[in-house]
C-alpha cells in the first residue's frame, strides 16, 4: 500500500463528508446547489486503474444518493463524469495526457481550468436532467446547471488551493 492509495481513502472520506455536513444545506435560491465531491473524480490520479476509479466513483454516487435521498442521480452522474473523463483530459490537455504529466492540483493554467469547468458542467448537467426528468422544465434545468456549475467550480479550486500539497 502507498502514500496515494490513503491520501485517496481520506480525499474520498473528506469530501463526502463535507458535502453531506455542510455543502448539502446550501440552496440558494433554489437553483444553486454546490457539489464539489466531485472533486475526489477530478482528483483520481491519472495513471490509476481506470475500472477502478469507475467502481469508486459508483460507490461515491450511491453514497451521495443515500444521503440525499436522491434515488440514483449522483451515482449515474459520477459514474459518467469518471467513464468521460479520460475524454476531458485529451480535449483539455492534448499529449501531455497520453504521457501523464498532468496534475490537477497544481498551479491553474487555463488547460486545468478548462478541465475542471467541462467535467464540472458534464456532471451538473447529467445530475439535473435525471433529477427533474421533464422537459417543460428544460429553462430551469440549464439555469441550475450554470449557476450551480459557477459555485461548484469557485469551490473546487478554492478546496484545490488549500489542500495543495507543500513542495519541499
């Protein structure tokens, strides 16, 4: 077992829990609802397994769905964020990808940012159309998407920059 296997298992731990305890009473307005435990998925390290990190991210939408009460939509979503996800990396990063070199949580760069507000949105936008399933309701679902999209994000980099390993 390494050092990246536990800091996963606690990035994993943290951020469910943060979400359930405090991110969770969030709802301004009823249209911004701010998910950043997608960020343990953004977070995956890139040369993990990949099956793997589809399991993970099942188990992580499930669990958001128990307690959400929420009956599957977090789980369909993460699920498809983590399946999609490789597809980001080469639209965001190009070659860098395919030798992986990328590091999310390092400095912003516009190709990390572009990664972060893709996945960000893919996964908003999934969560809200299963979520109200309606399409008379097709207005409110990209408000909510955009809205919750700009919170999410702020609070995915902000968490990224306090948590961002020391450099020795």
């Amino acid at each position: 077992m390494n050092s990246t296997f536990f800091i996963n298992i606690f990035r994993f731990i943290l951020l469910l829990a943060l979400q359930v305890v405090v991110f969770n009473q969030f709802d301004f307005l009823k249209f911004i609802n701010p998910y950043p435990y997608i960020l343990f998925i953004l977070l995956y390290p890139v040369n993990a397994n990949k099956y793997g990190l589809l399991l993970v991210s099942f188990f992580l939408g499930l669990l958001m769905d128990m307690f959400s009460d929420s009956g599957g939509v977090h789980a369909a979503a993460c699920v498809t964020l983590a399946y999609l996800r490789p597809t980001f990396f080469k639209f965001s990063f190009g070659l860098s990808y395919e030798y992986q070199t990328v590091k999310i949580n390092e400095r912003l760069t516009p190709e990390r940012f572009s990664f972060l507000l893709v996945s960000v949105v893919t996964h908003h936008l999934i969560l809200f159309l299963l979520e109200i399933f309606r399409f008379t309701f097709f207005w409110d679902i990209l408000l909510r998407t955009f809205l919750s999209s700009i919170f999410t994000l702020i609070l995915c980099i902000c968490l990224i920059y306090l948590f961002k390993p020391v450099k020795k």
